[in-house]
C-alpha cells in the first residue's frame, strides 16, 4: 500500500479506535483511491488525507424533551460538518437508537464524496441524534423537533449548512425542525432545510428522488451488459422513502420488486409490489410501524419469513439493499455469490461490510455499484430544492425528473471513467470514490492550506 495511505490510516486507527463504523468508511475509501494517490504526491505536503478525515466542525448537544405524559427526556444531538470545500455543508439528519459519533462521521465522511459526485455546489455533512420517533405521537416528534432545532440554528443557514432528512426524518420531521428555524430566526430563509414539504418550498420529487435515482443508475449499468429493466426482478432491503421510490420507478418501467426485507423477516410477493394498491399499502405500514413488513404479507397473501434475510435466493436479478449500514456481511455475501445474482446495487449508505464488499468485488459474475453512488439523487435533488428557493420559483416536474436523470448519468459515466483512467477497469466503486475525492482534493488544493 502507498506509504502515505499507510500512515494516515494507522494514525486513524490510534485516534478513533471506538469508532468503528467511521474507521470502516476511511479503509475503504482510502484503500480504493490509491491509484489517485500516488499519480498525486504533492497531496501529501499539504497533509490532503488528514484534513480531509478531519471534520471541520463536529457539534455536539443536549436535546431536552417532554412526553405526552409530562416527563423530560434527554437525548444527544449531534452535527458533524465535514467538508464544504465545494459549497455549503449538505446532507441529512438521521433520528435513530443507533445514532452516535462514529455513526455521524462514517455518514458525513461519506457524504462528501456522494455531495461532490453530484457535480452540484455542495458540500458534506451529517446529523441527527439518538432520538427513536418510532412509537412516539406526533406531538412528541413535535416537541423533539423544535428542541432539536433550538440547538441547531445557531449553527446552520442557506450559505453555511442545509440539513435534510435521513433515517426516521421524513417530510413531518423536516417540516417542524424548517418551521422552528423559521420562528428562531425572525425569516423565511427556505434554503436552510431541504426535503420541505411543496407547500412549504419543497422540491417536486424529492419524496421519491433517491430511489428514482438509484433506479436510473441501474438503468445504466443494465445498459452497459446490453440488458433491459423491462421484465427484471428485484431484491431489496428496507421500505423507507427510498425503497419505496424503487418498487414505485421499477414498475413504471416494467420490472417489479418481488422480495421486501424488514426488520422482522422478509416477504416474498412473486406478482411484485407494483400496483398502486400495494405502493400505498406500503406507505401506511410504514407510518404506522417501521418494524414490521410482515402485516403486507397478511394482506396480500404472500409468504413471510420471520427473523431472517433473503440474501441468497435465486429468483431474482439484481439486489438493492437499501435499510442500513452493514445490513449484507460476508456470510451473505457468499450466499449472495451462490445465487448467482449479477447485480448488487449498494443503495443505504455502507450497507456491505469491507470484507464483505472486498468478496463481492472479487466474483467475476457480479456487477457491484457503490452507494455514494446509487442513492445520490437524493441530495441532489436538495441541492436543485436550495436552487429553486433561492430562485424563489418551483420547477415542474419534468424539469426536475430531467435533472435527476442528467445527473445521474453523469454519475454513472464520471465513474466508470475515473476507473478507467486509473487503470482498473469497470470498477464503479473505485471509481465512484476516485472520482468524488478528485473533486474535493482540487479544491481543497486550490482554496490553500486551513
Ligand atoms: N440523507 C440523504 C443522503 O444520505 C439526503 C441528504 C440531503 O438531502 O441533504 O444523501
């Protein structure tokens, strides 16, 4: 390995050895942009790599709530702004259980490179905090929003940092944490949150833009084989916002997603989830309770598993996990190499572990396409969202959808571009990490040393 690369990931290593999600994403992306390094060896005298594993800012703060009941909660917020080399801090706010400082930074570090694969004047962030809305009613996620929000203000604003949704923030979340910023603040600065709802200056299809998104990206790399979306079927993990957006874009274009994972197990619905029966019966389980896939299964008689994933199963063409971080390990990826699958999408952000990742790679018969990559219409049509506030007009649909199409066939192609010219062949994570970091190594090197 590049002597460079060497030392800055031992240092890493020693310097946030409990933060073991955030150290997965440096390894790997360090690892894949090797080549880059080494055609580049001034990157090393302006001390490239450490700053950017450095977050800029990292913020971290009480969050102090009241129950329906009367009693105070405490949980932790956080806001890791880790790069704005290319325009203000961008990405999402995540509210789960599972949220902690290395969950923040593994998803900041990763944001930055799917921000600066957009080609859109944004750079990359993440937030959240601990809180879990699941069960809670709407006048909690309510109460907890604004005294989120009360913290956060102070730190964001449409040229500083513009937050937007993740895990367990949706439309309602982001409308009470844009509503309190806008009472803090005294103006309707609309640039400081995206993923508003359209009556509150929200983008057209930002609801279904990541996973519209990660569908024309499949487009592409079928395209490539010579293949057809027509007529595919398709594996996914997970049925928030994204999943969604894939089982609705597959079945305008006439493939169908037949296996659903949950929490709880998986369904498998060989008709496929493509009425608008089914997509809206989607929706309402999921507003109700995100845990269970299972009450689909009952409705439309289908088979449910419990407790377990599908990875592995042969009756199906592509597979798109598209839940959480580390959902596929190197068990199922061996089971997934069995199967004799040939596309694995990667949509959540680092759902594969390295190893497991590595492994995949290394099957022949396997096309695999990195998330920063796949799910990064989402952000971009933030990105279009900021435009259009500051523009103070609404775009149509159309011109929205042509955007996000653009977008991402640009980045499709900038991938397997950067891999080509690194010499290493079609290989979309690679390149898809080359080609992010490039953007954000020029201009961190063109804005000088800080
Ligand atoms: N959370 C999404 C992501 O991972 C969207 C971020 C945004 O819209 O700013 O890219």
């Amino acid at each position: 390995m590049n002597a460079y690369i060497e030392r800055v990931l031992a240092e890493t290593k020693a310097k946030n050895a409990n933060e073991p999600e955030f150290l997965q994403t440096v390894e790997e992306v360090l690892t894949s942009v090797e080549p880059l390094i080494n055609a580049h060896p001034e990157y090393e005298k302006a001390a490239i790599l450490e700053r950017m594993i450095e977050p800029e800012r990292t913020i971290e703060f009480r969050v102090t709530w009241m129950d329906d009941a009367g009693e105070w909660h405490v949980n932790r917020g956080y806001r890791v702004q880790y790069n704005a080399a290319l325009g203000p801090f961008k990405g999402g706010l995540r509210f789960h259980p599972s949220v902690n400082l290395s969950i923040m930074k593994f998803l900041g570090f990763e944001q930055v490179y799917k921000d600066a694969l957009t080609c859109l004047p944004i750079g990359g962030a993440k937030g959240g905090s601990d809180f879990d809305p699941n069960g809670k009613s709407d006048a909690e996620v309510m109460r907890f929003c604004q005294a989120f929000m009360t913290e956060l203000y102070r730190h964001i604003g449409q040229d500083i940092d513009c937050p937007a949704g993740d895990v367990g923030v949706g439309g309602r979340e982001v409308g009470y944490l844009y509503g309190q910023y806008r009472r803090l603040m005294g103006n309707a600065e609309m640039g400081a949150m995206s993923g508003k709802a359209v009556s509150t200056g929200g983008s057209i299809l930002r609801p279904e833009a990541t996973g519209f998104g990660a569908v024309y990206y499949l487009v592409e790399v079928l395209k490539h084989d010579g293949e057809d979306i027509k007529g595919k079927t398709i594996g996914i993990s997970g049925y928030g916002n994204v999943g969604w957006g894939i089982m609705k874009k597959a079945a305008d274009l006439g493939a169908k997603v037949t296996y659903l994972a949950g929490p709880d197990g998986y369904i498998h619905d060989p008709e496929g989830i493509t009425t608008e029966e089914k997509l809206n019966f989607i929706l309402e389980m999921r507003a109700k309770d995100s845990m269970h896939c299972k009450p689909y299964a009952d409705k439309f008689g289908c088979e449910f598993v419990p407790g377990t994933k599908f990875w592995g199963a042969k009756d199906v063409d592509i597979y798109m996990p598209a839940a959480t971080q580390n959902d596929v390990n190197l068990e199922w990826a061996k089971k997934i190499a069995e199967s004799g699958v040939k596309y694995y999408i990667e949509v959540a952000n680092m759902p594969t572990t390295n190893d497991a990742l590595e492994f995949l790679k290394e099957q022949k018969h396997i096309t695999v396409a990195p998330s920063k990559a796949v799910n990064a219409c989402g952000v971009s049509v933030s990105a279009l969202e900021m435009s259009q506030n500051a523009e103070r007009l609404y775009w149509s649909a159309e011109e929205v959808d042509e955007k996000m199409h653009s977008i991402m066939t640009n980045i499709y192609n900038a991938s397997v571009a950067a891999a080509e010219r690194y010499g290493l062949g079609y290989d979309l994570v690679a390149g898809a990490n080359i080609a992010g970091f490039e953007k954000v190594a020029e201009a961190m090197m063109a804005q000088g040393i800080f």
